[in-house]
C-alpha cells in the first residue's frame, strides 16, 4: 500500500543508546559555573532540604561566593578541548560507535549541555525507536542515577510518540567492570616510578542519610571495595570525598584517611576512584592536585592519582559487554 503525497517522512528505525553523566558548566568561569550550580543545586534528588528553606540559601550565600571559587578550580583542569568530562563523555561515545555499528550512540549531560531532552529529541528525529539510557555510574545513587532518569522521562513526557526506553542498572560488582577496574589499575601502578605501600579507593561523598533512608550506594560502593581487595595484591583503603553542607556525610573521608594513612606508616600510595567512570573537576582538582598537596604535607613522600577509565581500551570493552547484554532482544 502506498502512502499519501503528503504523509510526513519517517526515517527508518534504529536503536539508540544514549551516555549520560553528571555535567559541567559551558567554561570555566563565574557565569558559566553559577549557571550550572544553579541547575545543579536545584535538583531536589541532590539537595534533600525542603525549597522554602533552600532556595534562598542558594540563591544568597552559595551563588553569590561558590561560583568564583569553582571557576578557579575549573580553570586548573580545563583543556583546550574543554571540560574532561566532557571530553572523556564524548570520545566514549565515540568509541563504542565504532564498536557497536548497529546501533546509534550518543551522550548528554544531566545538568549543562548537551541536555538529555535535546539529544533525545534528536535521536528520535534520527529514527531511534528503542533507546537504552545509560547513566554511566556504577553504584546506584538517587542523586546520580535516579536524576538522570527523571530528566529522561520529563523528556519523554513531552513527545507525543515515544521511544521504548530501557535504563542500565549498576554495576558495581559486574566481573566485566572489576576486571576493567583491576587491569587500568594494575597497568598504572606497574608504570609509575615508585611502588605505592597501599592502594585508595576514593568515591563521591554522599549525606549519610541518604543511607538511611535506603539509598544502596554505600553498600554498593562497599562491594566493589571487597571485589577490588579480592582481586589485587595491593592493600585497598576506602574513602569518600567532595563534601559540601553541614550535615553528616558517609566516612571516612578522603583527606583525614590521607592523613591517618601516613600516620600509620604508608608513606607511598597510590589513589584510585572507581565510583567515577571519567575524569573530572573531583578528580582531577579534588585529588590529583589537593588531595595530593595533604598527602605529602602530613609527612608522605609519592603520592599518584591513577585516572579513570575514560574513553580507555579497557572501558569500551566493559561498556561494549554492558550495553549488548541490556540491548538484547533489540539487537544482534
């Protein structure tokens, strides 16, 4: 049957899988970054405090003195090719694409650009009828995980046809992400000019009662710690860092463990961050450069940050493996 002159072009159909990370801001300064805080510190995922009494904390104290401090912190990690994590997001994607011809790749950002409503909305004008979203954490959290989702689905809300859509679930103890995880940390400990005494595992701090009220990202972060000790020869510590408020965050933290570290007689280590899939301003600023700085002022003597897996041979191999599994049925 032939369809009428002026039925609309429909491209052919496609599968789609879509990266999402956390974001960053456009570049590296004031306006740019108190932008993206805004978003960021909006998110009511992220911050748990009723908006009567958060907004105006927001919009006073934080915007009007964070956004010139974070934009110096920016500024030491920044590339030519722009924010990392951006950039390690993007060659990702780019990679996997040759990987995985079949299907159509493409990433966005949960607060920033690219948005998740713009690439979507793309993607399906592209002709993705199914469409993996891919939130490149592997410990579940609400405040990472869950957001990302949300601004998805908001997406969706708005299209009058939708894709089928299906979310990769954490995978913090996949043997395909602890194996990626050993191999990049095995390869660089081996390439450094010193041999570390110990190994750090440092994941992103969260509230503690983000734990109590049921969020399984400590227990998941935990997990990878066990599998990570079980799979290497190094002795592994844990840590959480980035901690922003008043209230109680998860422990220990990452500075005083550094600290305790040397204390106790480990002089040479080596700081990895598995809860991180890219490189980015916690990494990068947070511990390759300050959380080294306290390291070395409490007494230690070689300090190495070991990067992410990024757009590495070892992530695509992990992430080939995770999305085929999760895009079964839909593909080949």
């Amino acid at each position: 049957m032939s369809l009428p002159i002026d039925h609309p072009a429909i491209p052919a159909p496609r599968v789609g899988l879509l990266l999402i990370n956390l974001g960053t801001p456009d570049a590296p300064d004031a306006k740019s970054v108190r932008r993206y805080l805004a978003e960021f510190l909006s998110d009511r995922r992220v911050v748990e405090i009723p908006k009567l009494i958060w907004q105006p904390i927001l919009h006073g104290a934080i915007l009007t003195t964070r956004p010139k401090k974070s934009a110096h912190a920016y500024q030491q990690v920044w590339s030519d090719e722009g924010s990392p994590l951006a950039v390690h997001t993007r060659d990702t994607a780019r990679a996997l694409q040759q990987a995985m011809p079949q299907v159509m790749v493409d990433w966005a950002m949960r607060y920033g650009n690219p948005s998740i409503a713009a690439r979507l909305a793309d993607m399906k004008a592209q002709g993705c009828d199914r469409i993996l979203l891919a939130p490149l954490y592997p410990q579940y959290s609400a405040a990472t995980t869950a957001t990302a989702n949300d601004a998805a689905f908001a997406a969706l809300k708005a299209m009058r046809w939708q894709p089928a859509i299906r979310t990769l679930p954490p995978y913090h103890d996949d043997p395909a992400y602890i194996g990626a995880l050993r191999a990049s940390i095995e390869a660089q400990v081996a390439a450094l000019a010193f041999k570390p005494d110990a190994l750090l595992a440092s994941f992103h701090g969260m509230p503690e009662r983000t734990l109590h009220l049921g969020d399984p990202y400590h227990c998941q972060s935990m997990k990878t710690v066990r599998l990570l000790r079980e799979a290497l020869t190094l002795p592994v510590h844990m840590s959480f860092q980035s901690r922003f408020g008043r209230a109680k965050w998860l422990e220990p933290e990452t500075e005083a463990t550094l600290a305790k570290l040397v204390r106790e007689g480990v002089r040479n280590i080596a700081v990895t961050t598995p809860g991180f899939s890219a490189d980015c301003l916690e990494t990068l600023e947070e511990i390759a450069l300050r959380a080294k700085e306290v390291f070395l002022r409490e007494g230690g003597e070689n300090f190495a940050y070991l990067p992410c897996l990024n757009a590495s041979a070892d992530a695509i191999t992990l992430y080939q493996r995770l999305m085929s599994r999760e895009l079964s049925g839909w593909i080949d």
